[in-house]
C-alpha cells in the first residue's frame, strides 16, 4: 500500500482536480500516464471516502445505455475493468483486485412501449460494438431465468459479458495508489471559494487558485493551477457557487443536484427457489433493482424515487435518514412479483449514498 506522507506542495499546478472519487482518481491517472511531466493535484475533502457517492453505491457497470457516448464510453470502462491488475500494479506488492463480478445486466419490460425501447436500445448498443448485448422474449427469459415470474414480462435485454459489478472502495483506491506512485499529489482539503478573473486570451472568465482548508484548526492555503476540473459529483453546483460568492464573477450555475438514493441488503432462506449468486443486475420494469451480494442468499436491493418524491438535499446528514418505506412500499412489492422467492425477505441492513441529478434531463 502507498503511503500518505505529508506533501510538498508546488508552487503552481498544471492541473487542479476537484474531487477525489471515481472520477476523479480515474481523471489524474488517466492525465499522468499520458502527460507524465504534468503537475497534477487532487483535491479530495475525505481520503476515507466516507460519505463518497462511488463508494455507497451498487457498484454496477453496464452498457445497456441509448445514447451511444455512454455505450462507448462504458464499453472502454469494460476492457480498463478486465485489466486493472495490470495497468494499477504497484511493483513489489500485490495486483489490485477490483471483484469484477461479470455477471450481467437485465433490463425487463413488460408493456409495448418499454419492448420498443429495448429493441432500439440494443441496435444502438450493436452499432457501437456491443454485440454481447441480447433481446430476448417471455419465452427465452423463462428458459434462461427460471427463478423469474414472466407471466407479466414480455422483453429483456441480457449481457454475456462486461457487465455486472465491482468493489467501488478497491478500485478508486487502486487509482489512487497508482497516481500518486506517477507523482500526483492527493490533498486532503475542503474547498472554501476560490480566485476568478477575466482571462486576457479568450475574454471569458479563468480559475486561477483554490482556497483549501485541511482541516478546522488549519489556516486557509491557496493552491494555483492553470486548468481546474471540477469532479465534485453531486456537490459539483456548491463548488461553483462558492467560487460565484468569493470573486465578483456572476458565475453561471450547473443543473446538478444531490439526490438520496438508499439501498437494502436482505437474506432469502428459500434455498430451492432463489436466484443463483450469478444472477445478473435486475432492473424491473418499474425501475426497482436487486443483484446477489456474495453467496449465501444475500442481495441487494433499490430504486429511484419518483419524481414528486425526490428532493434535493444540501447537507450530508440526509444520508443518516434511510427511507424504509421505500422498500416496502415500492422495492419488495415490485422484486416480489417478479421472483416469488423474495415474497418472504425482509431487510438486513441498508446505507444510503448521494446521487448526481442533472435537472436539465434527468
């Protein structure tokens, strides 16, 4: 394991990262390996990661998108996930090991419209190379799910490869070795504003320095850079803000919101009629999800709330409130019907994370 030890910071940066999660982590070694002279900094508020969305969510990784800049996208996360033992080892210590369960997504319709949906999904997952993706109809998933009720469903779309999912918490942190073994520094601060003004070039407006505070007790520093990305997640609108009340800039805001999203781990004694420890990602046709947790009959389980039931949170205390009413009320009444194993489950434990709404489009 690489070290923390006390940095010395550099004058000026070439580049300042916001963010220290999975995007983050994946954006400074992603810009090490391929600028290895660049001066990089991440910026992260908590190196423990304890309140991080990427580390309290599903840990899932699918291609069963629409849009094909987040098939492509996520098909290249598919092959950097198959080979992080090699391109995040650290000589003289053990390859990294993410857990990379490659067991799959399944998508479930069970109306016209939602079996149009998937058939288009999937021709634009084929045309950018996803040809692992497959549409099958009731009687396919009845053959290759048997521990699923297909009474109501009518199409599914399954993977036979790279999807599925993996240890948020030893992936992020085998980035972060790996980066700072290249020579990217990690602080651990808070951002508290920053220093904005006219850029001279383009006549726009330009971050020059961050304001950071490591901790309560600690004096404000200053950390310069010539470009600044902002991986803040759901919190990425607060740091624009902040930096709109400490420069006289009028700031344009970002449309990204903190959402709640809870998750439900349970146990299922049904033995004979549970789903194997290699079910795929389950999405209903109402949204509600569950996958395996392990072996023993555990999983877990969520959805996103409606719209009308959804609001926006500010504070990091929201995650200390797990809404149980969720599970029973719209989670269990939907994995129930679809897999009659579950008719008798009931919670274990549950955590919620922060999810990065983008009011714009949802």
């Amino acid at each position: 394991m690489v070290k923390n030890i006390m940095l010395v910071r550099k004058a000026l940066y070439d580049t300042v990262i916001i963010g220290g999660g999975a995007v983050g982590a994946s954006i400074a070694y992603h810009l090490a390996l391929k600028c290895p002279d660049h001066k990089i900094a991440v910026v992260e508020r908590d190196l423990k990661y304890t309140k991080a969305s990427c580390m309290l969510s599903a840990g899932g990784i699918r291609q069963q998108f629409n849009l094909p800049e987040n098939i492509l996208m996520s098909c290249y996360s598919a092959n950097f996930l198959h080979n992080v033992h090699e391109s995040l080892a650290i000589p003289g210590e053990d390859a990294p090991d993410i857990q990379f369960h490659e067991h799959g997504y399944l998508m479930l319709s069970n109306t016209p419209a939602g079996d149009k949906v998937l058939v288009q999904n999937n021709k634009n997952q084929h045309d950018c190379g996803a040809d692992w993706l497959h549409v099958t109809d009731q009687a396919g998933l009845a053959a290759k799910y048997p521990w699923l009720n297909t009474e109501d469903l009518s199409t599914g779309c399954y993977s036979t490869k790279n999807e599925g999912y993996f240890d948020p918490w030893a992936y992020v942190n085998a980035l972060k070795n790996k980066s700072k073994m290249m020579g990217v520094d990690f602080i651990e601060a808070e951002v508290l504003g920053g220093e904005v003004e006219t850029d001279a070039a383009s006549g726009g407006l330009a971050l020059r320095s961050l304001q950071i505070r490591s901790g309560e007790d600690t004096a404000v520093e200053s950390i310069k850079g010539n470009t600044f990305v902002n991986c803040a997640g759901a919190w990425s609108n607060g740091i624009v803000s902040m930096l709109d009340k400490t420069s006289p800039s009028h700031i344009r805001g970002l449309p990204v919101e903190a959402r709640k999203r809870c998750i439900f781990m349970f146990q299922c004694q049904d033995e004979d009629r549970r789903p194997p420890a290699e079910t795929p990602l389950t999405v209903m046709p109402d949204g509600a999800y569950f996958r395996p947790e392990g072996r023993g009959g555990r999983y877990i389980a969520g959805v996103s709330p409606l719209q009308d039931n959804d609001p926006h949170h500010s504070e990091d205390v929201a995650l200390d409130h797990i809404n149980h009413e969720l599970f029973e009320e719209v989670i269990w009444p939907s994995i129930a019907t679809y897999v009659p194993a579950f008719e008798g489950v009931k919670v274990a434990s549950s955590w919620a994370g922060f999810y990065e709404y983008n009011t714009l489009d949802q």
